[in-house]
C-alpha cells in the first residue's frame, strides 16, 4: 500500500512558481487606449491654447485668429488623411510635398486655363486631381510590384516632381485668373472658409472608410502583418497601390485648396510640407511600423502643430525656435509609441 502512495505521489509534477505578470494600472491602460490618446491631445491642444491666451491675450483668441489657425491646419490636414492610410499599412510617402507644387503648376497653365474659363472652372480641379492621383500611382506601382522600398521610391518622386514643376513652369509664379474658381475657393458657408469645409468632409470620408469599411480592415490587417494578410486573401500589392492613389488624390485636393488660398500655382508650393504632414500623423497616435492609427487623432495632430506655429507667430519668435520645439515634440511622440508599444507586446507574450 505504501509502494502504491509512493509511486502515485512521485507521478505528480513538481510545483514551479511562476513569475507574476505585470499588470497596468487602469490609468495606465485607459491613456493606452485609443480614446485615451486622443484625451491626451486634447489636452494637449488645450494646454497651447492656454499657453497662447496668456502670452498674446486677445490677439490670440479672437475668432478671426481661431479661424487662421484652422485654415492652415486645413491643407496640411487633407494631405495627412491620405498619409494616415498609407502609414497604417507600414508604408511612407515623401513626395507629398512635392507633388503638390507640381499639381499646381499644372493646372495654372495658361492652356488650363484658357480652357477653363471657356468651357468650367472645374477643370482646374479636375487637372489638379488628376496629377496628384497620376503621382500617387507612380509610387504606388513602383513600391508594389516593383519591390522597391517606399522610403526611397516617394524620395524619388519628392525630387523628380519638384524638378518637373520647375522645368513645367521655368520658375515662375503662374497666377490664377479664372474668376469663378477664385471666387468658389475663396468664398464662405454658413460663416465659415470653403477650405474649412473641405477639410471636414475629407476627414469624416477618412473616418469613415477607416472604420467602417473593408478597405480600412484590409489596410490596418497588412499594416500588422503583412504576410498574414496575404495568407488571408487580401491582394495585398493591389491594395497598396489603391493606398498611394488615396494619398495622390489629398495631394490634388490640398493643391486645390492651396490655388484657393494663395491664387497662384508655383514649384515651391508645398515645400516641407511633408515633414509636417507625417509629424501631425505620428503624434495623433499613428504608428511608423504600421498596424494602428485613427483619423481623429491625426486631426487633433495637425491642430496641435497649427496652433503652436500660430503661438509662435503671435509672440514673434523666429522659425527656428518653432522647429527646435516641433522636433522635440516628435521625439516625445515617437518615444511614448514606443513605451505603448512594447508595453502591448509584454501583455500578450
């Protein structure tokens, strides 16, 4: 009977303890949380408003000046719902920049023009939404199947793009003289900028084919893993080409948008601007390796860098302050995604 109770105890697997997961606070986990990101750039954009109230006073909050503040956001902002896409999915574009300078020389020439006042003025629209989506295609094929890495391939059509603008216009300034485009673009609905509304619309169109379609399943799937994806079904060298056309085609709209504002096409049009664009998606939460991101906080982003630009310009501080500070805000941005990141990764180890 003891043998028996011997050999039944010695079959028993020794116990081993374990080390405790680490478990987050609920604070912690809720500023992980996709609303939580978001709560904390609200924040964040209250904070520079406050910042702005105390040290330009009413100069800063009137609604003349709030006004500013947006419709500058409003270009930038259509160009980063298009790169919030193409930066889910674990790409990059460069030339957004670039392409927007070439997008406007194009349909300020004086052929597009004359043709435009004789027959619409949306054939400038037209024309600038075709170059801009013809861009985003070229990057689009050429990182898909022609296997080259987006990095390069944007920073290729970044360099190309702003040449040809300059050889299309030999450098000069062309100014818009279609009276009826002039006068839709640069016109207001329900007290409100026409650039302001156009921003709306494109950022509700994001939202919505982000999270409530299967193209923006399909693009957040391949940002995560994209082999998975490709095992799943989903084309995924198909689907990056549609990624750049979307990007391509905010390019064309911001070029529009910047024919309204300034009423002139010129190869300098755009210049940086993709420093700003992908700054504003990286800080309103979107992933650089792909696999998350929200159009509310690429939003909230590109009002953050809006009102701390105007914040600057109100107390006249030179650019170079504002880069130092924009370039330190992006490292905290890039820092804290990090800490989530490896923090989500250590849940599910």
């Amino acid at each position: 009977m003891s043998e028996q109770n011997t050999t039944v105890s010695s079959s028993v697997p020794p116990v081993v303890d374990r080390p405790k997961e680490r478990t987050d606070s609920p604070l912690r986990r809720f500023f992980g949380s996709s609303v939580g990101r978001n709560l904390g750039l609200v924040i964040a954009l209250v904070v520079l408003l406050a910042v702005g109230a105390a040290t330009a006073g009413d100069r800063f909050l009137n609604v003349d000046n709030m006004l500013t503040i947006i419709r500058y956001a409003s270009i930038v902002g259509v160009i980063s719902i298009g790169m919030t896409f193409v930066i889910i999915a674990g790409g990059i574009d460069l030339s957004v920049g670039s392409v927007m300078g070439l997008s406007t020389v194009v349909a300020t020439l004086a052929a597009v023009q004359i043709a435009a006042t004789q027959s619409s003025w949306i054939l400038i629209v037209v024309v600038a939404l075709a170059v801009g989506t013809a861009a985003g295609f070229i990057n689009g094929v050429v990182i898909a199947y022609g296997n080259v890495v987006a990095f390069m391939a944007t920073l290729a059509m970044l360099v190309g793009a702003r040449g040809l603008a300059e050889l299309i216009s030999e450098r000069r300034t062309l100014i818009v003289n279609v009276t009826d485009f002039l006068s839709v673009t640069r016109s207001n609905f329900l007290g409100l900028p026409v650039l302001i509304w156009i921003f709306v619309i494109v950022a509700a169109a994001g939202w919505f084919l982000l999270n409530r379609t299967t193209f923006g399943r399909r693009t957040v799937a391949i940002g995560g893993n994209r082999e998975a994806a490709r095992l799943a079904g989903i084309k995924v060298r198909r689907h990056v080409v549609y990624l750049y056309v979307l990007s391509g085609f905010t390019v064309g709209i911001a070029a529009v948008m910047m024919l309204g504002r300034t009423t002139v096409g010129t190869s300098t049009h755009g210049l940086f601007y993709e420093l700003d664009v992908i700054a504003a998606v990286v800080v309103g939460g979107t992933l650089l390796v792909g696999g998350r991101g929200t159009i509310v906080g690429t939003v909230f982003g590109v009002l953050i860098f809006a009102t701390l630009t105007n914040v600057f310009t109100q107390n006249n501080l030179s650019t170079s302050v504002q880069q130092v500070a924009k370039g330190a805000i992006i490292v905290l941005a890039v820092l804290l995604q990090q800490r989530f990141a490896s923090r989500g990764s250590r849940r599910t180890d």
